[in-house]
C-alpha cells in the first residue's frame, strides 16, 4: 500500500499542482489529523480509508475525488460542533477550486455525505465512500472496541452519562435502519457483525 504522501503527490500532480504549495497544504493536513485530541480521527484513519479504496478500486468512478475526500472529511474535528463536515469540504474546496472547479464541487458532495451517512444518491463513489468511512463499524469486534474506546477519548471533556447518552442515540438510530450499509458489496462483507458490534456495545451503556 502506498503512503500517505505518495497518495497526496500523486493527487496533486493529477492537478498540476505548484509542488511548494502542495507540499504546504499537505503539512496543514498532516497537523490537523495529528492534533492530540485524535484518537481515532487522525492520519490512521485516512490509510485505512485508503487501503479500502485500494479493495474497492473498480467501483469507484472518480478516485481522485474520493481520494481528495479521504483527506479533507475529518479535517476539522471539533466534537462539540454541528459544522465540521462544512468547515472541513470548505477547506477542500479552497484548495481545489483554484485548480479544478468540477472537481472541488465533487469532493464538497462527497465530504457533506459523510455528516449522515445516508444517501439516496445515484453517484456511486458516493455511496461507496461512506461505506468505507463506516466500515469500521463491521471491523472484528476486538479493532470495534479499540476504536470505540478511542472515539470516547475524543470526547474527553464530556462526563460518562452526557457521552453514553450520545453514543446511544447514534448506535439505536443506526441499527435502526433497514441497512446499515448502502452497497451490497459493503454488507456482504460488514452488516452482519456491525450489528453485532454495535448492539454489544449498546448493552454496556
């Protein structure tokens, strides 16, 4: 799998890009995921995203887009704020628009998608991008309780009660729908023990 950087470069160089200011907004992005409240949101979490574009190579339309959503959806992770998918397309979307404006608008969709991980879209890297952002709620049930609890540290400020309170809301209204998935492909593979995941942890709430 490539790195990081190999996957930022060859984005950018898809662009023409000015190699100094690549080099730049990568550093920015490099910051933002590495801030010390990310547990789970952080550079981890984009190769992971991106080792499942790799798998899902074929079915994505625009992988440029769907690379450049990868790195800009949890750019600004603010966990007290409704507006982080917003602040984090913008930051996209001023990085992009300047070099291609189709492809700027494209990423915004993407990013915006990932707020409700809901989409009666027919774009398919659509539907396939916010499967892998939610795919590691399928993960086998010892990397589900690790990312769980590191997605509790992001929510250091919150007493037990105030998070549990939230953490349950998201878990009962997810398994409330009829898939948690929207690809076939994506529940195939993770539905069955994403249900389980979440329904184990919602019985220690």
């Amino acid at each position: 799998m490539a790195s990081l950087d190999e996957y930022w470069n060859s984005l950018t160089d898809s662009l023409n890009c000015n190699e100094s200011k690549s080099a730049k907004e990568f550093e920015i992005i490099k910051y933002l995921y590495s801030l010390p409240d990310r547990h789970y949101h952080n550079l981890s979490h984009l190769e992971s995203l991106f080792h499942i574009l790799e798998s899902f190579e074929m079915k994505f339309h625009n992988k440029n887009a769907v690379g450049f959503a990868i790195f800009y959806h949890d750019a600004v992770y603010d966990v007290m704020s409704k507006e982080n998918e917003k602040k984090s397309a913008g930051l996209a979307v001023k990085f992009i628009e300047p070099l291609d404006v189709e492809l700027s608008r494209k990423v915004l969709s993407l990013i915006m998608a990932t707020k409700t991980h809901i989409s009666a879209s027919n774009d398919q890297d659509e539907l396939y991008f916010i499967d892998a952002d939610f795919s590691i709620l399928g993960a086998p049930a010892e990397i589900y309780i690790q990312a769980a609890n590191n997605v509790r540290k992001e929510y250091w400020s919150l007493e037990n009660d105030d998070f549990n309170e939230g953490r349950g809301k998201f878990l009962k209204e997810t398994l409330a729908r009829d898939n948690i998935f929207v690809t076939k492909e994506f529940r195939d593979l993770y539905e069955n023990q994403a249900r389980e995941n979440m329904e184990n942890e919602l019985k220690k709430i």
